[in-house]
C-alpha cells in the first residue's frame, strides 16, 4: 500500500521526522530554514497533505495550484499564514497545535518579564566580556517585579498560563479578553477590565492576542500613551499587534521602562532601534522552542493529518 504523500515545509526534531518517515512519502526536502515560494508550490502540487511553519505564507493562489490537498496542519498554535477562507472553499481542513505548548510558551513570557526586568543580559555581557570590577551598591539597577501588577491582553490558554505563574509573585493580575472567563477557569485574584484600564493600571503588561486584522497594531502610539513610564511591555504573540515604531518612541522618550520581545513585525528584521535600546531584550521567536514541546507539536499534527486521511473529524481543527 503506498504511503500518502506529505509536504513538510521544514526539518522538524528527530522523533517527529522518524515518526513522519513510518507513516508518510516525503514530496519535499525539508531544511532547517523556510522554503523558497517556489518549492513551497511545487511540493504542494503534489502532495495530500502538509506540515508547515508559521512563516509559510499559504494564499489562495498558493492553495489554487494544490489540487490533492486535503489538510494543512500548521505547526505553530497561531494561523495568520493560512488564508482560512480560500482553504475552506477548497475543502481543506486547516489544524493547528494548542496546549501542547502553552506551558514553554508561559515559561518564556515570565524568562523574558525577569530578564527585561533586571537587566539580565545586560549582567550577562558585562561578565562575559570581562568588563565587570566588581559589586557596585548602583550597578545595573532594575525594577522590582515581586508584587506589582501585571497586565495580561488576551486571556486565551498561552495568557492564563502566565496569569497563573504569578501567584508566586504576589502579583495581582488585571486582564482583558473578549469574553469574560468561566469562573472555574479563572482566578478570584485576576480582575477583568478593559483595555485602557489594564494598559494604565499595570506594571507589566503582557500580549497574548492572535494575529487578526483586528488585532494588528492593537498597541499603537495611543494605546502607549497610558501606559506608566515604570511600566514594562512583553510580547511573545505576534509581531504585528505591537507597532513597534510607535515602542521606539515610547522607549526614546522615556514614556516606558522597556520591553522583552520573542516577536516582530517583519521577522526576522527588527526595528534597527530595537537593536541598540538596552531597555529592550530581544529574543528570537523562542516562545515553544523547547524539545518536548516542539516533538509535541509535531505529533500533534501527524495525529490531525492522520484523522483527516481516515476521514475522522481532526482533533484541533481551525479551518
Ligand atoms: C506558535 O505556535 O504560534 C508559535 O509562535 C510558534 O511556535
């Protein structure tokens, strides 16, 4: 019986590639890097079904040229790649890979609320570099994180997750969400308000939105504007809810104490400021990058396709 043909547009961790290689016949030569447009096409052509990243742009005329396509399992929990309308009038079921990394993703939002905080890569060179003489009662002061208020925008499972991590901290939670919670998945110390309130009232403010059309630029130079000059801002959603010359120009004028970014606007190039702020710790798009979240991520989506082909319903359907 002849395996059914798989596009996977990168090369994923090595239980997923030998767990791909039992099931699957292979139409393209993933690499650790995105594919080109036109090998993107070409293996789609062919194939009935497909794994891709977060940097696959798969449009209505990527999709119009896939004839035996029948599912996309995007390996990210985040699907803004994906033109979801064009796929649903093709027939193609669209899937992505909730939980399974909500946890590394709250893990890296707290890494980067700590490092931003008190300055650790900042520490972190100056020891490197040799440049440190010692303990200095002034040197490298940062904010407290311990009790203050933290801000969360968009309360989904990745928000939640890092609301919950602030127990520890005494941390009040203050968060906007569309909907308000079922009381059994929140917290009686979380307090919903709007956007304005959370954006003027917190002490970190955390981004936890999906990238929609009504969600680009959610943060602009208005929304900046309430936020407090002690205040700190975090994103590991998507680059574009965060207008990120308007940040610049926040942290240029002393309007922010700073921010920690896994995200970008146009990645991999960042705002050529962001680069040289110190106020500004700059990851690159870690947010699930840990082993076992990522070989979760692709079983996840081994486990939607193989649904899809035997004509099950797919467990994490979006599309
Ligand atoms: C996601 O899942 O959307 C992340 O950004 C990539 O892991």
């Amino acid at each position: 019986m002849s395996l059914p043909a798989l596009y996977l547009s990168r090369l994923l961790p090595p239980p997923v590639m030998a767990a791909i290689a039992e099931e699957f016949r292979l139409v393209s030569q993933p690499a650790p890097l995105p594919p080109g447009s036109a090998s993107l096409r070409q293996g789609l052509r062919e194939a009935q079904a497909a794994i891709c990243t977060l940097t696959e742009q798969i449009d209505r005329d990527v999709l119009r040229e896939a004839p035996h396509l029948r599912v996309i399992a995007n390996y990210a929990v985040g699907y803004n790649n994906i033109d979801l309308e064009a796929a649903k009038e093709r027939g193609i079921v669209v899937t992505n890979t909730p939980d399974v990394l909500t946890e590394a993703t709250a893990d890296l939002t707290w890494a980067l609320l700590l490092a931003t905080a008190r300055r650790i890569p900042e520490g972190h060179g100056l020891v490197r570099q040799g440049a440190w003489t010692g303990w200095e009662p002034t040197q490298l002061l940062g904010a407290d994180v311990y009790g203050k208020t933290l801000g969360i925008v968009g309360m989904g499972r990745i928000g939640s997750a890092v609301a919950r991590r602030a127990v520890g901290f005494r941390m009040p939670v203050l968060y906007c969400n569309r909907r308000a919670l079922a009381p059994s998945a929140s917290d009686p110390t979380w307090r919903q308000a709007s956007l304005p309130e959370v954006l003027t009232r917190s002490d970190f403010v955390s981004l936890h939105v999906p990238l929609t059309a009504e969600t680009r630029h959610l943060i602009g130079a208005a929304e900046l504007r309430l936020m407090r000059p002690t205040a700190f801002l975090l994103n590991t959603s998507r680059g574009p809810v965060l207008d990120e010359a308007a940040l610049v120009a926040a942290l240029r004028e002393g309007r922010l104490a700073g921010a920690g970014l896994d995200v970008y606007e146009e990645e991999p190039a960042l705002h050529p400021d962001l680069r040289s702020l110190t106020k500004v710790v700059t990851l690159p798009h870690l947010g699930s990058a840990t082993l076992s979240a990522r070989v979760r991520m692709g079983l996840v989506c081994i486990e939607n396709i193989r649904a899809v082909l035997e004509g099950r319903p797919a467990p994490n359907r979006v599309a």
